[in-house]
C-alpha cells in the first residue's frame, strides 16, 4: 500500500509518532490528527516540515472531516497509560466508542481501508496462557482499568459491524507492552518508568512482588508487524508483540544493569485488577503475516535508556 494518503489518529503520540516516520519513509502521505491530550508536537521532529506530512490538531470523538482522498485510516487515538486511567477515564471511553465510530465514518466515506489499534488490554487478566486471538479475554467491566479495555472492545465491535454491515474492509491488530523512544516520561508504564528513575538515581518502584510477567516489544518491531497486517488481505484480530516473557523484577535489574545506576529497589502494592502474566501467541502473526521481533529487551532497553538519557533515537 505505499504512496497512498494515509490518516493517523493519535499521531503525535508515542507509538502514531513513530507510524507517520514510517509511512513517510515508504513514500506515503500522512495526515496526523491529534487532540495533543497525550500526544506532544516534540514527537513529531524531523517530520513535521516533511512535504508529505500534515499535522490536524482535532478531537476524533468530535466528527472529523478530512478534504481529498484518503486510502486508509489508521485509528491509534487513545490514551493508554495506566496513570490516564484515573486521570481521564471519560476521554478513554468516548474515544474508543464515539472517535471509533466517526473514523469508521470517515473510512466508509472515502472507500478506504480501516486499521484498528486495539490491545492485549482486551484479555484481561487473562486465565489462558499465553493469549490466542481466540481467547475472549476476563475483564472487569467495572474496574478503573475497564475504561481502556472496554473502550477497546467496544472498538472491535463496532468496527467488525462496519466491516460484516457496510462491507468496509478492515484490520485489527492486538497490541502488546510496546516500548522505545518518544515515549512519556511520566506515562506510568513500567518501562518508561524504571528507566527515568534509574537514570534519576530515584527508587525504582515495583508493584507487588515483581513477580508478574510482561512481553515487551520494541517499537521499531512492532511498527514493522504493524505495516504488514495494514498490507495484508487479513481481517484480524493478530496480536502483534514480543512471546518472551520477563517478569517485572527482572526488567528492573536489566534497567539497573544498562543505566548503571544504584537505584534502590522498592514494592509498592498493586493496582487493582493489573494482570498477572502477559504474553502473546504469536502463531497468526507469523503464518499469515510472516512477522516476528528481532530485538532483544537488552539492545531495545539500551536504545530506549540512550534517548531518555539524551534525547537522540537510535
């Protein structure tokens, strides 16, 4: 699908931010639209001058309207980072169910391709190890982490009506703990955090005993599994992660060991329903798409610590 026009929600976030250098470098034309509510224009250096790119400062839950042809729209408009959870609860609801809908809209109107980023948030706290597509998730709908899960399955839902409805053609993808420069440094997500406080020579804060597991996928990975699904002829859901699995206290001593730092290791309690392990099948991944990671958490850690620690990506 290169030298399309492309639309991103949620482009000057973290991961949209680093969807539009990649479009851009494969010779598409990007519309980044954003609300900058977790997004930051600073995501967006070295691209925002770029002849082919054009940022939109609007709120998707609000009807958006974009001029011209657009071949695809990718809906990466969300908050969520655990801290967001409590902060803007109502903004993570109406932007997964009203932004949904009217990027929905929006692809129907132009005949174009619609991407969907949905999340592993969809398992929950899951009791299938690790998570197939198939697996339909145990999540508390009424917990403060059910504001991005639900909006997220919601998300699904409706987008997979447009699609079985309206035949609009559509992609989903599942993604999990992704990680890498540009992130928020007061995003609350495990990664960003212990880096900024190991290079702080702050406590490094754990939640609970550390034992808990994540998968965690470096963002050039994963904006790679990104492009091939939105190439494909496949609908989805494919989760798009890293199957290695670390525990939370490992990932600490790997940011103790990279930064170098004596930071002190602290246990905090647990937030309520945070999952206990957290791992991707990546079998669908790797048949229909023939994707896989091929950065390690050392080199992606070493990576992510050198921007936090400088500012420069690499």
């Amino acid at each position: 699908m290169a030298d399309q026009r492309v639309v991103v929600t949620g482009g000057a976030g973290f991961l949209g931010s680093h969807l539009c250098r990649s479009l851009l470098a494969r010779g598409d034309s990007v519309v980044a639209v954003d609300n900058l509510i977790t997004g930051s224009l600073d995501n967006l250096t070295g691209i925002s001058g770029h002849r082919d790119f054009t940022f939109v400062h609007s709120d998707v839950s609000n009807f958006l309207h974009v001029p011209g042809p657009v071949d695809a729209v990718l809906h990466f408009a969300s908050p969520a980072s655990p801290v967001d959870f409590d902060r803007i609860p109502i903004q993570i609801l109406k932007v997964g169910s009203l932004g949904t809908h009217n990027t929905l809209g929006l692809a129907r109107e132009k005949g174009a391709r619609y991407f969907l980023a949905s999340t592993s948030e969809v398992y929950g706290d899951p009791l299938v190890h690790p998570q197939p597509e198939t697996y339909w998730g145990n999540v508390n709908p009424l917990g403060p982490r059910g504001v991005y899960d639900e909006a997220k399955r919601f998300a699904e839902a409706i987008t997979m009506a447009y699609h079985r409805h309206h035949g609009l053609d559509v992609r989903i993808v599942r993604i999990f703990n992704t990680y890498g420069p540009y992130m928020r440094p007061d995003d609350g997500r495990v990664v960003s955090n212990f880096i900024v406080q190991a290079l702080a020579g702050k406590p490094i804060t754990i939640h609970g005993d550390g034992k808990q597991t994540r998968s965690f996928s470096y963002v050039d990975d994963e904006v790679r599994g990104l492009l091939a699904l939105l190439d494909s002829d496949y609908v989805g859901p494919v989760n798009i992660g890293n199957p290695t699995e670390f525990t939370v206290l490992e990932l600490a001593e790997k940011v103790l060991a990279i930064t170098g730092s004596s930071s002190e290791l602290r246990f905090d309690p647990r937030p309520v329903d945070d999952p206990t392990q957290r791992r991707p099948d990546l079998t669908l991944a790797r048949s229909v798409l023939g994707w896989k990671p091929e950065i390690s958490l050392d080199e992606g850690l070493a990576r992510t610590s050198r921007w936090f620690a400088g500012g420069s990506v690499g």
